[in-house]
C-alpha cells in the first residue's frame, strides 16, 4: 500500500510539474511569439502605407511597433530554454535587423522612388523573420502537446495508483475481519 501511495505521489507531482511548465513558460512563449510576429507585421504594413501615401495613421502604427516590440522579444527569449534559445534569439536578432534597417525609411521622404527602394532590402528580413517565428511556433506546438500527453498519461497513473490502494485497503480490511470474526467465534 505504501509503495502504491509514494508512485502515486510522485505522480502526482511529475503531473504538476508538466502543468506548470505549460502554464508558466509554454502558453506565455506562444503568446508572446504571436504577439511579436502580429507587431512585426503591423508595423511593416504601417511603414510600407507611409512610405507610399505619406499617411500618418500608417507612420503611427509603424511607431508604435516599434516602441512595443523590445520587451515582447525580450519577454520570449527570457522564457526560452535549451531547445528553444537559438530559435528565439534568431527571431528577436530578426527583429532588432529589421526595425534597424527601416528606421531610415521611417525618415525619408515618403512617396518618393528612393523610399520605395530603400524598403526592398527590409522584405527578405522579414521573410526570415516570420519563416523563423512559425518555426519556432511550431516547436512551442509540439512541445505543448507532449506536455499535455503526458499529463494527461500521469493523471491516469494517479488514478490507477488510487484505485490499487483502494482496492488493497478493502482487501486487507475484509481479511481483518475475517481474522478477527474468527478469533471472536473460538472465544465464545
């Protein structure tokens, strides 16, 4: 019964664990990593409407990316462990080589031949960028279905274990009193 109780136990905790990594670092990275590419791709829509049009709205929407994207990238490659730390890094270097290279285009004269040319180099970061956020997007995927698999699997152990105490403790309750039954009926 002890043994059962301590797999039990473990168990337990093995499947706490795996909730609190999904809750705690998982969900938050594939948050963060959609929020990032959402920024990224606001932001380059913003830039390439004021770059043609001269529309402030569109510039403003370029800045405001631009102001928020720092601590998102910064949030995601804090969570980052092993697996994911190159990956992420990738993703938040993309970003900083992007906003970087567009920045000049932010202060151009908009509307003009040499504002259009100067964001051609930008696009195949961009391109990166976002090849490199799905990719990542879909290891923090994989990496939350093997957590919820597995505790899903834990919880059953758990119930497999409560149940094997259970069925023991009955067990052995109906051999003690059986045993005592029959020590009462001898000294009678």
């Amino acid at each position: 019964v002890l043994l059962l109780l301590v797999l039990g136990i473990g168990a337990v905790s093995v499947a706490a664990g795996s909730v609190e990594e999904l809750t705690s670092r998982v969900q938050p990275m594939q948050q963060l990593n959609a929020e990032l590419r959402g920024i990224m791709l606001d932001s380059s829509r913003g830039l390439r409407g004021y770059s043609y049009n001269g529309d402030a709205a569109f510039r403003d929407a370029y800045d405001r990316g631009r102001q928020s994207y720092v601590q998102v990238k910064d949030e995601l490659v804090g969570l980052a462990v092993a697996n994911e730390q190159q990956t992420a890094r990738r993703v938040a270097e993309l970003a900083d080589r992007w906003f970087a290279m567009t920045a000049a285009v932010r202060e151009a004269q908009p509307g003009t031949v040499d504002t259009s040319a100067q964001l051609v180099p930008s696009v195949a970061v961009m391109d990166e960028f976002l090849e490199t956020s799905a990719r990542l997007g879909e290891a923090l995927d994989a990496t939350s279905t093997s957590l919820r698999r597995s505790s899903v699997a834990t919880r059953q152990q758990v119930m497999f274990a409560l149940i094997s105490c259970g069925a023991v403790a009955v067990l052995l309750a109906t051999g003690s009193a059986i045993a005592t039954a029959q020590r009462l009926g001898r000294s009678i």
